[in-house]
C-alpha cells in the first residue's frame, strides 16, 4: 500500500524516516485553473445560387471532372510511397492487371500466416461543407462506410472511426457550423448507426492572414471533417476491386443509389469546375437504408454474387463508371432512363451509393435481395460490358455521352502526368503516360514449374532445420518477412545485427546461409547500401568473417534491395562476383514502389533453380535500383551473371519506365555470382511468397505463391 485518495483537494507526499511532508501542494497549483471559456458565436447566412448548366457541353463537362485533383488518377502520390513493407498488405491502392489506382479500402493481414485482418478507408466531403456543414459531416461517414464496404466485415459495429476536425476557429459563422456538424455527427449520425468514434484530433487554425502591398490578404479553409474508418476483417482474400471483369461471362451493373433519386448537385466536382457552388448538396438522410446496405454488401459478397464493387464519391456515376472501365481495361454501355430525367445530375451528382457488377444468371437473385432489404426501390440495372473498347451512357437508346475508353483515361491521367512531369524526370513521366496509348494486354503470367511443388517437403520431413542469418543494419525494415518466407521453406531464422558480427558476439560460421535485407536507409544517408558495406569492408573483424563465409563451398548468401546494394559493394570479397553492377539512383529520381514482370534468365543461380523461363510479377520499393556498370565489357561479362529482367506486359524486355522502375540496362535487376551460391536482386521476393500478398493474381492460385519456390530451393540446396 502506498497511498490513498481522499476527499481533499491536495497532493501529499509523506516521508517517515523525517516525518515531514516534502510534497505538500493544492492540486490547482498542479493542473493549473484555466478560465472557463466563452465563446459568443453566430450563424451567418449567404446567397446561393441554383447551379446553371444549360449551356455546358457534356463532354467538356466530363473531361473537366476527369482532370480534377480530386478525381484525376494519383499515381504521382502513390507510386513514391512503400506499399509492400511487412508483407502483409493484401490491398493496395493499385487494383488489377493494369494496376490502376482506384481501390475502395486498404487491407492488411493480422501476421504472415493466416487471413484475418485488418481495414481502414476514409471519407471527407469538405467543398459540401460551404453549402451544408452538417451534411459534410455525415456524407464524410457514409462515404467511410460506403469505401470500408469492400472489405469482409462481420458487422457494421465492428467498425471503428477516427475523426480529424479542422476549422478556422473565430472566422465569422465558422463555430457555429463547426457545433452543428460535431452534433450532427457525434450525437445523432453515429448512435443511429452504432458506431463509435474512439479516437480523432482536430486543427482549429486553418486561417492565415497577411500582408501584402499594403493590403491585408487572407486564406479561410471551410469546415473539415477527415474520416478514417477502421475495422477487423474475417478473410483478406474476400476484399471486393473496382475491376471489371470481363472473363466471367454475361455480368450486370446495378447501380445502389443511397440517394433515392434526390440527385443533389451542390458542391460536387462538377459545380467545381464551372465555378459554381449551388444551392443543395448530397446527404446521408436515411442512416437505416447505409446500414441495410452494409450488411446486404457484406451478406453478397460472403455468397460469393459479386464480380466487382465501387462506391459513388467525387465526380458521380460518371467518374465511377470510368474508374471501373480503367481497372478492367474494357468497354462500358450504361442506360440513364430510370436514373432521373436531367442527364447532367444522374451523371454527376455525388449521393452516396455504389455500383456492383453480378453475373447474369444472378442479377434477379441479387436483386430479389436488394428488395428484401429495403432498397429495391433505388436499385436500377443500368448496364453491361461493351466489345468496344468505349464508355457510352445513354438515354432512350440514343448516346447522350461516349467515347472511347483511352479517351477518357488520359484525361483522368493528365493531371498526374503534369505533376510527375514537374516533380521527377520528366521524360520517365512522358513514357508511362504515353503507354495509355498502346495496346496493354496487363501482366501476364507464365511459369515453368508448379507453383505447390514444394521441393523442400523431403527436407523439412527431416525435423533438420539449418541455420539462417536474417541479417540487418540501420535503417533495415523488411527482415520480419524476409524470415517468415525462410522459415516456411524449413530454415531456422536468427536475428542478426551488424554489431553482433562487429563486436563479436555472433559468428557467421554457424550459419549455412545469409540475406542482407531490404530497408529505406543507412543512417539517413544516400547511398544506403553502399555505406552499410563500408561497415564490413572498413572493419577488420566483420571483413574476415564474411570473407570467410562467402569462400565456404557449403554456404549461401541472398541480397535483396539495400542488401542487394550492400552485396554489390562486398563484390571484393565473393569469388566470382567481379563483374556485378553498382546500384545507383533510380532515372526517375524518384522512389518507385512497383508490381512489376521479370523473367527468370538462365543462370546458375542455385536458388532461382527450376524457374528459369518464368514470367511472374513481383513488387519493388527502392530510391536507387539502376544497375550502373563502368564499361560495356562489364555489362556484357554480367550476362553470364544475371539472374532477372525487368518485362513489358508484352513480354518484352523492359526499357521504358515504369514496367523497368528504375532504368538498369537492358531490365536488368537481379545477379549471382559464378557458382550460384550468391544472389543480389532490387525486387523482393520475400513480400510476395503467399497469393494474398499480391495486388493481382490470376485466378486459381492457392496459398503458396510462386516465389516461395525460390525460398525452397535454399533449403533443397543445403541437403
């Protein structure tokens, strides 16, 4: 017992040995007695306008929404952030074969076994919150749930949100929406629908105020309310895309319009690009109907009734349909009449909703259960795949709006091709959005082996587990998954560090194999790998032992990415590694962080055994991956040495950007020395040894993904 809480206001510390009180204070003088707030705040009102769109032309219309910020492709963001660290990313944002950024939800798996998991998607209607503060407000959580809906959740409760605030505090009329909205939101939205917001932070600063020439200048944000949504999930392999599928057979469209026909056009994409703002805005009037759509999206997917899922958010049914089309890569025919009678508001308008895609032979199934649930009514077959390559909406059979697909997808890309034109190497930014020009038939798969093969079972039926380094430095991130593909292939995996072998502590001689792993840095300088090698070449002890370890007859060594680079710079020391590359940074000058295709070239590698020939896709992450060599001698004496190139979905050897991320010679990204023992690859494979793990596979794949192949051929080699 140490103490005890009573009634008086002070906190007390006692000491018997003095028999005093060296703490001794009113706990007002500890937390302080700030002054009660007052804050005198007041509605203001405005003029708004009706929107006016009878003169727009709605194909210039389209193409506007299509190069909005908020609507355009945002490759340039997504490309330079690492998505495969962990290996336990089974969403991303790239969806399908082309790869195209358009995904709902992300998804994580719980470890590297298993396929439980873990959601989060957002939802922010910040423009809506000049019209409707409060609005903004729920249509932030119904888009939340609307995105996290692609994802298998056992029930609407389970969901989880985070709510970012930000508003200019003290900006005439601003507190007042900014009460109305918490209320809204925090009192009646979110006990209507079970949910519980746990967890936020607000910014109430989003006003600054200048000078300039005299003048004072000010920038005002509106109301914003950021939604981040958060939910455990029963199985990663039941996560719904955007992706159409055209392989399946006759498939349906039906359009879920949570909106019920309102089609409200206030604040949305469209009003955007024409400078105009509006009057009334999309809302989340029926909390009941969001949840019987949840839990019906849940119920068909669980059944195993949907092809493809998209929710209706920024730029309407027209910017939904044509990111499907994009995934897809295909042609798209969608009938208005049943929609509204004003195309532009069936067109554009930003209620919530969602599109499905269901077989043929299940459209009336599905849509006897829309009914039962409540929402037969606002759920309309709108259309079906075309053979031509086109997005057509019509009305009355006549085309209101069409054109072909590429069209449309240059559009929604330009924006992105702008930027990534200013921001990197402007002629990598020319290459990859040039490519929405040619003939893509995706990633396509082949391989010479089978996949469930497991080449090491006789081993690991032995109880024989041999020793493996999971070897790591500064700034090194990817080794848990790296000893997770090692270890389901029979290795035991020991956690090695630098300045275990530096100081000592650890002898590379107890280990039959070694990988230097992948990472971000080596204390936050360029050059990561190179200045992890210098701490083994410039070290006396570390050089000798892994001199040493490379000249064993009975030892392998795997480096992939920063350790790929690290190998690289120990070429010194590994026989027959003299004709390796150097690694330096990417042509794009930019990190790249790719699911590409690389072939397996003939080599005698021992853990690329059996593959050679395979065209399989893999993901990269590095800032500096481009094989640089210092002759064209060298690079023709590497030949002999190389192990992978980068491939064009056509199959042919990649020199463009990005299907070769980072501009090596002739694809090149993957090495051994000359008796195989020793490999250096910038992809990794290690992030991609279970089919989840994949942004796409073709389908039939079971658990065991194709590089787990190369895992096993260590452990086939060691006996």
């Amino acid at each position: 017992v140490v103490g005890e809480a009573v009634d008086e206001q002070k906190l007390i510390l006692g000491d018997a040995h003095f028999d005093n009180n060296p703490i001794d204070i009113p706990m007002n003088l500890l937390f302080g007695k700030p002054p009660r707030m007052l804050k005198d705040v007041h509605r203001t009102t405005f003029k708004k306008p009706q929107l006016d769109f009878t003169d727009i032309d709605l194909n210039e219309a389209a193409l506007r929404v299509l190069r909005l910020p908020t609507v355009a492709n945002k490759t340039f963001l997504i490309s330079i952030g690492d998505r495969s660290i962990t290996g336990m990313v089974t969403r991303d944002q790239m969806v399908g074969p082309w790869q195209v950024p358009v995904a709902d939800v992300a998804v994580t798996a719980s470890g590297l076994m298993g396929y439980t998991g873990e959601a989060m998607a957002m939802g922010e209607r910040t423009p809506l919150a000049l019209l409707d503060a409060p609005a903004s407000g729920r249509m932030a959580i119904g888009e939340s749930i609307t995105n996290i809906a692609a994802s298998a959740i056992a029930k609407l409760s389970d969901i989880k949100l985070s709510a970012n605030w930000m508003a200019p505090a003290g900006h005439p009329g601003e507190d007042a929406k900014l009460y109305d909205t918490v209320k809204a939101v925090g009192m009646e939205l979110c006990p209507a629908l079970g949910i519980a917001i746990p967890v936020g932070k607000d910014s109430m600063s989003m006003k600054t105020v200048w000078q300039e020439a005299g003048e004072e200048r000010a920038v005002t944000a509106p109301i914003s309310l950021i939604i981040s949504a958060f939910a455990p999930v029963t199985d990663v392999r039941q996560t719904l895309t955007p992706q159409l599928r055209i392989d399946l057979g006759d498939t349906d469209l039906i359009l879920i319009d949570l909106g019920k026909g309102m089609n409200r056009m206030g604040a949305s994409a469209l009003a955007q690009v024409y400078r105009q703002i509006g009057h009334h805005g999309a809302d989340l009037d029926d909390p009941a109907a969001l949840q019987r759509f949840f839990n019906l999206i849940q119920e068909l997917n669980q059944n195993n009734l949907l092809l493809a899922y998209h929710d209706r958010s920024d730029g309407g049914l027209f910017a939904l349909i044509c990111e499907m089309a994009f995934a897809g890569h295909c042609g798209v025919t969608i009938e208005l009449d049943d929609l509204g009678e004003e195309d532009c508001a069936v067109l554009f308008n930003e209620e919530l909703g969602a599109v499905i895609q269901v077989r043929h032979n299940d459209t009336d199934d599905v849509l006897k259960l829309l009914n039962d649930a409540g929402l037969g009514r606002c759920s309309h077959v709108i259309g079906t795949l075309n053979s031509e390559d086109s997005i057509q909406f019509r009305r009355s059979g006549s085309l209101v709006l069409s054109d072909q697909r590429k069209v449309f997808q240059q559009a929604w890309s330009e924006t992105t091709h702008r930027m990534q034109a200013l921001r990197d190497n402007p002629q990598c930014a020319d290459e990859e959005y040039q490519r929405l020009e040619q003939a893509d038939p995706g990633i396509q798969v082949s391989l010479s082996f089978d996949a469930q093969e497991d080449v090491a079972a006789p081993m690991i039926a032995t109880g024989v587990k041999p020793a493996m380094a999971i070897l790591r430095e500064q700034g090194v991130n990817g080794q848990l998954e790296m000893a997770a593909a090692f270890h389901r292939a029979g290795f035991e995996c020991i956690d090695v560090h630098m300045s275990d072998i530096i100081e000592g502590r650890t002898q590379l001689d107890q280990f039959k194999g070694m990988v230097a792993c992948g990472g971000f840095s080596y204390g936050d300088v360029l050059g990561a790998g190179e200045g992890w090698a210098k701490s083994v070449l410039f070290n006396e002890r570390a050089r000798e032992a892994f001199q040493r370890f490379f000249n064993r007859s009975d030892s392998f060594a795997l480096g992939v990415c920063n350790g790929c680079q690290m190998l690289s710079n120990l070429h010194q020391l590994i026989p027959g590694a003299e004709h390796w590359p150097h690694f330096v940074r990417n042509r794009s000058e930019q990190f790249e962080a790719r699911f590409v295709t690389v072939e397996v070239t003939e080599s005698p590698s021992i853990l690329l055994a059996g593959m050679q020939g395979s065209r399989l896709p893999i993901v990269v992450a590095h800032g500096e991956g481009r094989a640089e060599f210092r002759s064209q001698e060298q690079l023709n004496q590497a030949h002999e040495l190389l192990t992978l190139r980068y491939l064009e979905n056509s199959g042919e050897v990649a020199s463009r950007y990005p299907a070769n991320p980072n501009g090596s010679p002739e694809g090149m990204t993957g090495f051994c020395n000359r008796d195989g023992r020793v490999s250096i690859m910038m992809p990794h494979p290690e992030r991609v040894t279970r089919t989840v793990q994949h942004s796409w596979h073709p389908d039939g794949w079971g658990e065991d993904a194709p590089w787990l192949r190369l895992f096993r051929n260590a452990r086939a080699w060691v006996d």
